[in-house]
C-alpha cells in the first residue's frame, strides 16, 4: 500500500484555486512528489463532500490511457465518463500532461465544453512554450512544486524511518546533525526520504538521474551525443553557484579534447532548465537596478540528484548550502538573482509581491577575513531592505543591522 504523507502547503494553495474558473498546473522535476498531491487532493475532496463519481482521472505514467494522448479520444473519453452521472460539477485530474498531443488546446475544450474543474501536472516547463498555450492563456494559475524542504524531510523520516536510519542496537531517531547530513547528500525526493537502506537510497537515486536526465532531458531532447551531454551536465554540477556561460563551458571541455559548440552547449542548458533539473539564477546590477545578461549562475534542484550524477564532492559544502538557499527561496515565492554592488557580490537578492531582501549564505563566519568578506557587499547597499547572512555557526554575527541566522533554522521554515 503505498503512503500519502501530506504537505500540507502544497495542498492548501491547491484547495485555495477551487473558487476560480482557472485550470490548476502543477509544475516541478519528475519524482518531486506531483502525482501524490493530486491523490491528497483528491482525498481532500472526498473528506469535503465530492461524490467519488464526479472524480475522473488520467495518468499518463500509466499505459492504459496511452490513447487518450490523443485530444479527440482524451475528449470522448471524458464525455462518456461523465455523460451517465447525475452531477452539476466534476473534477478531472491529469498526470503528466505534456503527454497530451496540443495539451493546452485540449485542456481548454474540456473546460469549456463540460462542466469541470481540472488540476493536471507537468514535468516540462515546455508546457508554456510555444503558441499553442496561447488557448490558456488567463485561464491557469501554475503552482510550483518542488522536493521536500528540511521540515519535510524530517517529517517523511520520522513518518516512516528506515531501519539503518538509527543508532546500533537502539530505536532513537536521528540526531539534527545527522538528519541535516543526509539531507545535503542524499538529497530531497520524497522516495529517497523513505527508503529503508543506504542501498536503496543508491538505487533510487540512480533511477531518478535515468528517469529524469535520461528521459526527460536526452531522450526528449533528442540528444544524440549522450556522452557529450553528460560532460556538459557534469561541468554544471560541478560548478553550482559559479558564474557560467555556455562559451566558457565549450572552451574548458575543448580544452580537455572535447569539441562543442557554444550553441549545443546552451541547447543542453535549456532542456536540463525546462525539465527543472537546473534553475538558472540572473545577476541583478543593485545601483543600476537592473539585470545583467551575461554569465547567470545555476543550481541544480536536488543535492542527492547531484551526488549521484558526480559522486560526493565533500569539499563543495559551502556551495551545497548556497544551491539549499536558493530552493528554498523558490519554494517560498521569491524570484531570486544575484546582486552586484560596486564590484562586490549578493548571493541573493530575494523579491515577492510582499518585500525584497538581501541573503548572503557562507559555511562558517568564524574566520574575522571571511566575515569580513561576507558582510562587505550587504553594508555597501544602501537601501533600507532586509539583510542577512546565514551560515551554520552557532554564535550570533548580527552586525549593523544585518541579521544572522542559522542556515538550518532558515531551511527548517523559519521566516526572514
């Protein structure tokens, strides 16, 4: 039987659409936890009064709706399972949608040719692209999803903990130390945060990377040179939180004997960003206040996800917290960039329809250079916003009114 541990701020922005004549899509890399929040959804609906019968769902993950790719069987299809039940309202739920051959034309039919509310989810950012989402337009809201945060992944552990996830001997749970440790390693996806072993754990990871890199980037993508791609995805990995462009990727593999072109090279970048296995994040020119075009910095979605496609890379840690921040920032709503600032750099400049802050992340302030270092570029702006420094020390770095809290404590839900 397989378990539904809720998440409870997913859900409930997805309850909140109910009201609205819009179509619900939920976005996110694949395994990320999508089609468990449309089984919670639809739990939710039938706790709160839906008849199981006004629920009709598709799961493209399956092959027995493999013909229903195609919109005029999807919308037969849909006539007939509603056209016998006495019903003024109905609910079709829709895995995988990209599936669906003009998905956004097909969608938008349904809507409007019978009486439904739809929620579908999508693990391509691709869902957008193009003219055909034009059919939709202002008639979807996109939630954004993402693997778990900290919480969540306490949560899932102390749901349903794995039997090498405690001390020899004894049923104690997992310290916060090592919780956290597992968390940057092995990473977010909610199978993994389930699994009984470390073995399991390899195995899970390893069908991720092949599910997610090998179908929806490559395969997808309609990538030949599969060696040549994993070079590049290696390099990007390799270099989270560094400033890349795709001529500086071509000339360093060109350097080591590998021969690709610029132009290929940000072909890969594209498809690893629409498949939401990397997210590129901007630089942001503070005094100017506007965004810089070249050399974006990347972050890749999951540390687990990275570890498996690198190997473990202990000496990267600081750079692991940074890539933690930056998705947690995007789970709470920001639209996040790099800050420039008279030569010196923010690691964040966070903005939502609510307020604008300045994060800067480092594994330890201990050292007076590094602090420093640190704290510089936030006292060189100028404004009035939020600023903070997060690291993994215990002593309090507030300084001149820049706050300084815990990395863990922030990746937990606390509020900046």
């Amino acid at each position: 039987m397989r378990i539904l541990i809720p998440r409870p701020a997913y859900l409930k922005q997805l309850t909140s659409l109910q009201e609205a004549d819009t179509v619900a899509v939920i976005t996110g890399v694949r395994r990320c936890g999508k089609s468990t929040l449309l089984k919670l959804y639809e739990a939710w609906l039938l706790e709160n009064g839906v008849d199981s019968a006004q629920i009709v769902s598709v799961n493209f993950e399956s092959m027995m709706f493999d013909d229903l790719r195609d919109p005029v069987h999807l919308h037969r299809f849909i006539a007939e399972a509603i056209d016998s039940r006495a019903f003024d309202q109905f609910y079709l739920l829709v895995d995988e949608a990209q599936e669906i051959d003009e998905w956004a034309r097909a969608i938008n039919s349904l809507r409007a040719s019978f009486p439904l509310k739809i929620c579908v989810t999508g693990s391509n950012s691709r869902l957008f692209a193009g003219e055909g989402v034009t059919y939709l337009s202002g008639r979807y809201v996109e939630l954004k999803m993402y693997p778990l945060s900290l919480s969540e992944f306490e949560r899932f552990r102390a749901v349903y903990p794995g039997s090498d996830r405690f001390l020899s001997g004894d049923l104690y749970p997992e310290s916060d130390e090592s919780l956290f440790r597992a968390f940057m390693t092995e990473g977010s996806f909610p199978a993994v945060a389930l699994a009984k072993s470390s073995e399991v754990v390899d195995a899970l990871l390893g069908g991720i990377v092949d599910s997610v890199v090998t179908r929806d980037v490559m395969q997808r993508g309609g990538i030949e040179n599969t060696s040549m791609f994993r070079r590049v995805a290696q390099f990007l990995f390799d270099n989270i939180g560094s400033e890349v462009s795709a001529h500086k990727v071509a000339s360093t593999l060109k350097s080591t004997g590998y021969s690709v072109t610029a132009n290929t090279v940000d072909r890969y970048i594209n498809l690893m960003c629409d498949a939401f296995v990397l997210y590129r994040c901007p630089r942001y020119d503070i005094r100017g206040r506007e965004r810089l075009r070249t050399n974006p910095k990347y972050y890749v979605v999951d540390p687990g996800l990275r570890n498996a496609f690198l190997g473990e890379r202990p000496r990267d840690f600081g750079h692991v917290l940074e890539n933690l921040v930056f998705i947690e920032l995007l789970r709470r709503g920001y639209e996040v960039t790099v800050g420039r600032v008279d030569g010196k750099e923010i690691d964040f400049v966070a903005v939502s329809h609510k307020e604008k802050v300045y994060v800067q992340v480092s594994q330890s302030l201990i050292d007076e250079n590094v602090r420093k270092r640190e704290l510089a570029p936030l006292l060189a702006v100028r404004d009035a916003y939020p600023k903070y420094v997060l690291s993994l020390d215990a002593i309090d770095y507030s300084h001149d009114g820049i706050v300084h809290l815990s990395v863990q404590e922030f990746l937990k839900g606390r509020s900046l």
